[in-house]
C-alpha cells in the first residue's frame, strides 16, 4: 500500500515537472519569436542617425527632462557628476531599434538573481550585466531584512536600473551622450549668457537676506559653491522659491550654524575681535564677515534668524552688547571680592584711645 502511495506521488511530482519545463519552453520560444521579429523589423526600417540626433537633441530641450538628466553626488570634496538613469531611457528611445530593460531570473535563500540588458537590434550588439541582489537594506540600526514583496521589488528595480543604465551608455556612442548633458545644462540655463559663477554669487547675496549663509548652503550641497552645477543651482532656485513664498523655513532645508557662527569649534567672538582699527580709514566695510557677526549677535540674543542688517549695524550692536556684559562681569568680580582689611592703628591713634 506505502509503496503504491509512493510511486503514484512520484508519478505526479514528475507530471509538474514536465508540466513546468513545458510552460518555460513555451516562454523561450515566445521569447525568441519575439526578438527575432524586433531585429527583421530593425533591418526593414533601420535608423536615420541625423533624424535620431535630432530626436535626441530636442527632448533635452524640455525642462523638466534637463531637471532630471544629470545625477550629482558630493565625493571628497568635489562634485562627480554623470548621465541619469532618466536621461539614458531617453536616449535609447530616441536612437530606436533598441530593445533593453531588467529581467529577474531567480528569486531563493534572500536574494534575486537580476539580469540588466541592452540590445541594439540593427548590429546585433549586446550588452548584459548578471548580478545578485540580497533581500535586505542598510539602515542606521544595521541590516534589515525585507520580507514584504513591495519592498524587495523595489529594490530589485533600483539595483537593475543603474545595471542598466550603464548597458544604454555602452550602447550609444559617446559623443551623442555628452552632446545631450552639454544641451540639458543649456535648457538649465535657459537664455542667460552669464556665467554660472556670478549666478551662483546673486543666489548666495539672495539667500543671505533669508537669513541662510553660504557656508550653510555649501553644507547642503557637500562642496564648495566655485563647482557648483547647472542642476544643483535649478534646485536652489526651488528652495529659495518656497522661502520666498514663506512655504517653508530656511531649518528645514539647512543645518543651523554653530554659535560661533564660523562653522568650527573655535572661541567665540569678543569685542576686540569686532571693533574696528583705530588707525584703519573708514571704508563702509568690516574686517569681520558679516556671517560671524550675525551669529554672534544670534547668540547674544540682539536679533534671529530673520535678521537683515548690515555689517556696521550688527558690528556696532555686538560691541556695544560685548562691552555691556564686559562692564557687568567686571562688577560682579569686585561685588563678590571680601573687603580689605583696614590697617593696623598707629602710636597716636591707641594713644588718643585710651
């Protein structure tokens, strides 16, 4: 009786395997029909590459592509910077008789098993990158696994994306590529023939009247502001925007300022620090920056955040403020101090005691 059970289970278990290895077959060879029928089309209608060319250049006109186009990142102190995952469907759109996309071939033990291809139809020129993805995420807690299939999709999608990528940009020739991130940073610039350094210094004049310096912004971006991108100005122009338009507070986009003002753990300022030199002619200018000052006179609680004085104005305020605490530290020293003790009395005053 067992071993009737026994081989009537193994009949079934070897049905569904064929059952499986049959339904796969079919898929391949649809699969197969599939591409095969995309690369005759490719060789009936092959590409105009000027049309293409031109394609491509027109959709890097559209604003809201060139937003996207290019990704940055901060990296021992400077900017890299390259074509994004956005900016690369879009090129391979528009160059035609591509085929490309992320294929998961195998989901076991925690990880997927993730295929990222592009094929150029017309030359039969393929690029596949195989690699694994696990189940988990990096937080600050440590690793996490992830069980929900929302979750794990995901981040299947985000890893194949970038693999993918990288197979559209070894597709597509170089020169079309930095010829579209040279035509999105223009659409970025729009029709202003000034260079990017002296928008960047209006944009930071601007921001000091919110009250947000540029030490602030430069902490944003991770770099100095000399390097700068056409990309990363467009999203301080959102920023200040939404500031202007009180929908925001400079605390929710930038990290407040130390209290000395200057970005370091240094001492804080004192009124010899802020007072001008005597024998220095007038010139309408501080040798302090106007930054440290402000901070200071945050920290002295003479204004906030807001503040939109001069230099002179919050140089004068500072001092004064300084020299009042000065004068009320120095009070409090003597008031605290026992008195002398009077001296001892003399031959003439014991005698006139008695």
């Amino acid at each position: 009786m067992n071993q009737q059970r026994n081989n009537d289970g193994a009949i079934v278990e070897f049905q569904q395997r064929q059952e499986s290895l049959a339904t796969v077959d079919v898929a391949s060879a649809r699969q197969i029909a599939e591409v095969q029928a995309a690369m005759v089309v490719a060789k009936r209608f092959p590409r105009n590459h000027l049309d293409a060319h031109t394609r491509i250049m027109n959709a890097c006109k559209r604003q809201s592509l060139a937003e996207q186009a290019i990704y940055s990142y901060p990296k021992g102190g400077a900017r890299v910077e390259g074509p994004s995952i956005r900016l690369a469907e879009a090129l391979a759109q528009n160059w035609g008789n591509i085929e490309f996309g992320i294929t998961e071939l195998d989901q076991r033990d925690g990880e997927s098993s993730v295929m990222a291809f592009c094929v150029d139809l017309e030359t039969n020129t393929r690029q596949t990158k195989v690699f694994t993805v696990k189940h988990a995420m990096k937080t600050r807690n440590g690793m996490k696994h992830l069980d929900d299939p929302r979750d794990i999709y995901e981040m299947t999608a985000n890893q194949g994306a970038r693999r993918m990528r990288a197979c559209i940009l070894s597709i597509i020739p170089g020169d079309v590529v930095d010829e579209a991130i040279a035509a999105c940073n223009q659409t970025l610039q729009g029709n202003s023939a000034e260079p990017i350094q002296d928008r960047a210094r209006k944009m930071v004049a601007a921001f000091d009247e919110m009250g947000v310096t540029r030490t602030q912004l430069e902490q944003r971006l991770g770099h100095r502001l000399d390097s700068i991108s056409e990309a990363e100005l467009v999203g301080f122009k959102k920023i200040f925007a939404s500031l202007r338009d009180n929908a925001s507070s400079p605390p929710q986009w930038f990290k407040p300022m130390p209290p000395n003002g200057n970005g370091s753990d240094g001492p804080d300022l004192t009124a010899a620090d802020v007072k001008p030199s005597a024998k220095a002619e007038p010139t309408g200018e501080t040798d302090v920056n106007r930054d440290e000052l402000k901070a200071e006179a945050m920290r002295l609680g003479i204004v906030d955040q807001s503040c939109s004085w001069g230099a002179e104005r919050l140089q004068r305020a500072v001092v004064a403020e300084l020299d009042r605490l000065e004068a009320e530290k120095a009070k409090g020293v003597h008031a605290s101090q026992p008195p002398d003790e009077p001296p001892p009395p003399s031959d003439a005053d014991q005698m006139s005691i008695d």
